[in-house]
C-alpha cells in the first residue's frame, strides 16, 4: 500500500533502520565468462556470511551464451542461493551488471522492459535475465560494488577460476 491511500501509513525512517541491521549481511562475489561471445560461457560465485565466517561456491555454464548473459548469471544464482530476506552486497566486474542494476533497470521498467536508442524504444537486450535480476532484488536490501577485474581482488581472481572452468566444461559436454 502507498502512503497516500486511506488507512495506511509509511514506514517510520527509525522502522526501516530496524529492518536494515535486523537483516542478516552477505557478501556476494560474482564473475561471468565466455569463450568467444557469444561461445560456451560459465559463471562462478561466491556467497560468504561474514558475521558466520560460512562460504558457499558455485559455478555453472551453458555451450551457448554472451559475457554479459553470464555475469548477471552469476548474480541470479548467488541471489536464489539465499534461504532468507538479506542484506546483500554484490561484488562484482561487470559494470553492465553494477549499473543495468542500479541505474538502468527502473527505466526499463517503466519503459515496459524497452531502452531508448535514439528517439525510439528498442527492447531490452537480455531481458529474460533482467527480469529475473529483478525479481531477485525486489526480495533482498542489494548495493553493488564494482571492482577492476583481473586487478588481483582474491574473490574475483576465484570467481574468474570458477567461470572459465564451467565455460570449458560446458564447451567439452558440447562437443560431446
């Protein structure tokens, strides 16, 4: 409900720091990759609980895909990885990703899923890993932080091991 409809009320500023600190933090380190774009692609996570000291890694790829279709990959499954509403910070190369996420996507949506080339509405390029970014994001508190890659950032350095790795084991199961 809105704040201007009858009989509700706007969450309180000290209401929502609450929820802020009462939700648990996780750090997400995420890396996309392709052999040939579009190629055989593979994506690679790392979810860490830093107040646990827990860390979850997964990989995955397909014979078929973009640098770009991996990257946000790769945030969609760190994101659907989470048993619980988080606080998330998203780690990540991609400026595609960093920025698709907190720039571009709320005009795409109101564009109803087209971006503006030129002076005309074209469709949003990936838009079937948008929209799934975007439901992932409206459930959990997500900042990005976008980092050099290849620049020596231990979890991005693994996350790249772990993307190429699934991008050649994709690329072998395609050649059978």
């Amino acid at each position: 409900m809105s704040a201007h409809q009858t009989g509700s009320t706007a969450p309180s500023a000290s209401a929502l720091d609450q929820e802020h600190t009462a939700l648990p933090f996780v750090q997400l380190f995420t890396d996309g990759a392709c052999s040939g774009n579009p190629g055989p692609g593979g994506w690679g996570y790392i979810l860490r609980h830093p107040a646990s000291g827990k860390e979850k890694e997964a990989s995955g790829g397909l014979a078929e895909t973009t640098n770009n279709q991996m990257e946000l990959q790769a945030v969609i499954e760190g994101l659907k990885a989470l048993k619980s509403r988080s606080r998330v910070e998203v780690v990540t190369d991609s400026s595609y990703v960093a920025k698709g996420s907190s720039e571009w996507l709320p005009g795409w949506k109101r564009n109803g899923w087209q971006r503006k080339e030129g002076k005309s509405f074209k469709p949003v390029k990936n838009v079937e890993y948008w929209q799934a970014l975007d439901q992932l994001l409206a459930r959990h508190q997500v900042q990005f932080k976008l980092i050099k890659g290849h620049a020596g950032h231990a979890e991005n350095e693994r996350c790249d091991v772990l993307a190429v790795a699934a991008a050649a084991a994709a690329k072998a199961s395609a050649n059978g």
